[in-house]
C-alpha cells in the first residue's frame, strides 16, 4: 500500500471513529440503568390443592443462606397489594432476606382457616401450597431451614396461626396482625366465615387452645416456633377478645405463663407484654393498640417483626461477620449448648441442666424448651420459672438469672417421676432456637 493510499486509509477511519463516538456516547448516557429487584410470579412451586398464586421478592443484595419470610395478606387482597402496601419488601432491601407472598383464589381472596383440610399437618387446602412455596425458595436459593418465618394482616393473620400449628418444623417464629387463635374460625358446614369467632364470643381454657394445635399434628415433640400478636382495641371485624384468647393459646402451646414477665410501652399507645421471657425475642410477645381498629399493621410495626424474627441482625450469611455461615447470628438466641446430669431411681430422677451461651453477644431474657420422654411429669424444679409438667416444657428464667453473658452459663433442673424411662431430653431449645448438646 501507497503511503498516500495508507494515509487516506488512516484518514477515513479516524472520520469513522469521529462520528460514531458521539453515537456510543449518547447511547451509554441514554442507556436504562441495571434492573432492580422486582417481585415475580412462580407459576410452578409445587403441590398446590387449592390453586394458591406465588409472587417473590428477592432483593439485590441477598445474604448467604437468607432466611425466608412469608407476608400473607388480608380478605380482598393479594401478594401485589400487600408486597406494595407493607414495608417487608424494603426491610428485605436492607436485611437481605427472601418474601414471599402468596395469593388467595377462592370468593373474596381469604385464605382457608376453617376447614378440617387446612387445620392439620398436610391435610390439602391453602396451608399445603404455602409450604410448597417455602419448599421451593429453599430448593432455589439455597436457604436457612432454621429461619423460616410467617406474618400476616386479617385472614393472612389467621393463616400465620394455622402455619404455625401445622407446621411447626418449617416456621422459627410468626406474628399476626388481627388474627384469632387457631381453630377458632373452624367450620363443618363448608362455610368459611365463622360469626361466633369474629365477634369474640369464642373462648376456652389455655389448655384446650392448646390442644386444638398440638392436634394439628399428632406425636410431634420439637420446639415450636414463638408467637407475636398484634390488635387493636377497637377493632370490630375480628374484635379485640380474641387477642386475649390468641395469648392463651400460644403461652400454652410454648409452655410459658400467662403472667407477662415484661411490660412496657415502645410508643403511645402502644401496650407491650412479654411471655416466658423478658427480651426482644421471648416465646410470646402482644402489643395492644389502644384506639385502632382493623387497620394493621401501619407505619414501623413491620419493622418491629423483624425485629422479632431476629432479621434485623447484620453480616454475611450466619450475621456474624466473620465470611462463613457456620454459626447462629450474632446476639440471636438459640447460639447455645446444653449439658444434662441424670440422677434416677425406682420411679423418680433429677435433672440437672446447664445452658452455655455460645455465641457473641449476651442473651437478655430466655426461656428453654424440651421434650420429656414419654412417661416423665415434672414434680417440681430449681432456677427456672417452669410450664408443663408433661410432653413439652418451658423452663423461663427467673429474676436474677436473665442475662446470659457471652461465653457464660446458668444451672437449673427439675425432679420427675418416670415410668420406666429415666432418660434426660434428647433436644433443646433457647427462645425458639435449637442448641447443641452435650
């Protein structure tokens, strides 16, 4: 080539890059910025008996192994609306865990709470496909088993009821917003509107409450999850007894008392009272609203579930910081280890118990639970305010021993009779949260 050939070769490709320069440079400016996290329709999850839809919202910046929460809305609603008119969508934004929000389908967008179907473990109807849902996000994004947790608003706080009592190894914790307890809104007439409960004129004892859960799912002997329970004073769709009767239901069901081992007011008009424990994640925590009425929960509430539910800790994967996900997150209680010492003999024993905090962060107010062996009734018991004396036990702390530093202890125990297994309990759990054993 020329060396006039080659300069106008030289030339031409420089006339070239001048005008498609300013070209590449509007379009990178004009350019749509990376799409955000959105909220998706899964249209295949899984067994679904009752034809339920799924949305998820998975934000930007997930964590490793993120927990899971399910946000189930009111009666008329759906996923869309209660993902756009909660603040658990920007709470996921900030905390990294995964929402799902399912959808009712039947005649006025209430999930079934009422049926013989819906009120046992794996009997079909709604409960089924939410499970299925939760199934599927742990397939799909690899998360963590133990932090799976359900909140609902009306008919979805009358399903977070169900969840737990059906499910009560899937679900860590729950909160209902204007629910009632579970098995009240129980229809044999295929209806799906219970009058009696709605206007509060349902009650029964703590133990028969109690019952109708633990027959929900016959023989199981786990920790079951922790309950918090919101409802306005004022409230006449699902008037305000029935949070009374929720209380009871779920003090026995965790096997704490019903006297508040904490009270206060986190703002007006709010009344805050805690349940076998006295810290941000005791096994029972209410708040009643004075003067609202159903119109929960508004503005902040979603906030204090996280709380709750122990998402609001931060970190990689496990909120330690420290790059694995190995261990509990920091300062959530559950970061624990429990040695027992068996004394028996012809049809009594002692157990001695002694609860090591394992984690980094102290635990303030805890309460732990385990299964007797079949055959064993406490008698009486040391160093712990106890609830049950039979199937599961709830041992809370008592005045002076509350905290729990990092790295520290408490020794508590009991007496038993037996009728033939003088066994210790094979499992634990501190505030919902399964400890190692030793």
């Amino acid at each position: 080539m020329s060396n006039r050939a080659g300069k106008r070769v030289r030339a031409w490709v420089a006339a070239l890059f001048a005008a498609v320069l300013p070209m590449l440079a509007a379009l990178l400016v004009s350019a749509p910025p990376a799409a955000a996290a959105s909220l998706t329709e899964v249209t295949s999850f899984g067994n679904n008996p009752s034809g339920l839809r799924m949305h998820l919202y998975v934000p930007d910046s997930v964590q490793q192994r993120p927990a899971v929460l399910v946000a189930v809305h009111y009666c008329t609603g759906s996923g869309p609306a209660f993902y756009s008119g909660t603040e658990f969508a920007s709470l996921a934004d900030r905390y990294g865990f995964i929402v799902i929000y399912p959808s009712a389908t039947r005649s006025g967008q209430c999930f079934d709470v009422s049926s013989p179907q819906a009120l046992r473990r794996d009997g079909g109807s709604d409960p089924v496909g939410i499970r299925s849902m939760v199934d599927y996000v742990q397939r799909t994004y690899a998360t963590d088993p133990d932090r799976v947790f359900v909140t609902g608003a009306s008919s979805g706080a009358m399903m977070t009821n169900v969840l737990l009592g059906d499910y009560p190894d899937v679900f860590a914790a729950g909160a209902a917003f204007m629910g009632v307890p579970f098995g009240c809104f129980a229809t044999t007439d295929g209806s799906g509107w219970n009058s009696a409960c709605a206007n509060g004129t349902v009650s029964h004892t703590p133990q028969e409450w109690g019952d109708m859960v633990r027959a929900a799912y016959p023989g199981y002997t786990g920790a079951r999850p922790r309950m918090q329970l919101w409802h306005g004073t004022t409230d006449t769709t699902l008037r305000y007894p029935n949070f009374g009767e929720e209380i009871k239901q779920w003090t026995n069901v965790l096997g704490v008392s019903q006297t508040p081992a904490y009270t206060d007011q986190p703002q007006a008009n709010w009344t805050r009272t805690r349940y076998g424990a006295a810290g941000e994640r005791a096994p029972v925590e209410a708040i009643s609203v004075q003067g609202t009425g159903h119109s929960l929960p508004t503005s902040g509430m979603a906030a204090r579930v996280i709380t709750f539910f122990g998402l609001d800790q931060a970190g990689d994967g496990d909120g330690d910081g420290d790059g694995d996900d190995d261990d509990p997150p920091t300062g959530e209680p559950g970061a624990c280890r429990v040695t027992a010492t068996t004394n028996a003999w012809n049809t009594g024993l002692t157990v001695s118990l002694t609860v090591t905090n394992t984690g980094t962060a102290p635990v303030n107010g805890w309460s732990l639970t385990f299964a007797l062996p079949a055959g064993q009734s406490i008698a009486s018991g040391w160093n712990a305010v106890y609830g049950g004396s039979g199937g599961t036990v709830t041992a809370a702390n008592a005045s002076w021993n509350a905290a729990i530093p990092p790295g520290g202890s408490v020794s508590i125990g009991y007496q038993a009779t037996h009728t033939g297994n003088a066994g210790a309990p094979a499992s634990f759990a501190l505030n919902g949260a399964a400890c190692t054993t030793a």
